[in-house]
C-alpha cells in the first residue's frame, strides 16, 4: 500500500511540476492508520516526507484515532495559557 502511495505523490509532482509549482516535501506528512508503517520517513521523488501519528491542519489536531478527545484537550490546553496571559496584564 506504501508503495502506491509513493507512486501516487510522485506523479502528482510531475503534473504539478507542468504548472511551474513545486512540493514542499519537507512540510508533507502522511498520518498512518493505524499504525502499519514502521519507518519514521518515506522517500519521495526529491525528498523525505514524515510518517506521523497526528498533525495541526488548519488549525485543528487530526490523529490516527480518528476521535476529537485529543483536539478538545490541545484547544483547553490554548485557552489556559490565553487566560494566564490575560490575568498577568489585568
């Protein structure tokens, strides 16, 4: 199934490439459900991209679970440092 993946992203560079765009490869990840990857990276065309468990995407934690129990405790965790940045200044 990697394997196709690879092969996946790599053709999607090449038609990009038809554009003139290119792909950060650096800042790709691929989040594994579940966990059937064993390397922590994946060679891609010209770079390494990151086999993750979770990631911030758009502002939002997605993880391999698929639930939002770790996402309403990152958020809580956002809140409470905002609010003690607030009561130092008030």
């Amino acid at each position: 199934m990697l394997e196709f993946l690879v092969l996946a992203l790599t053709v999607m560079q090449e038609e990009a490439s038809t554009f003139g765009l290119q792909i950060n490869w650096s800042k790709t990840k691929i989040l594994q459900v579940p966990s059937s990857i064993s390397s922590s990276t994946v060679y891609v065309a010209d770079g390494h991209v990151e086999v993750v468990d979770a990631f911030v995407y758009l502002g939002c934690l997605i993880d391999s679970s698929g639930g939002s129990g770790q996402e309403v405790l990152r958020r809580i965790g956002l809140a409470r440092s905002c609010m003690n940045m607030l009561k130092r200044r008030i």
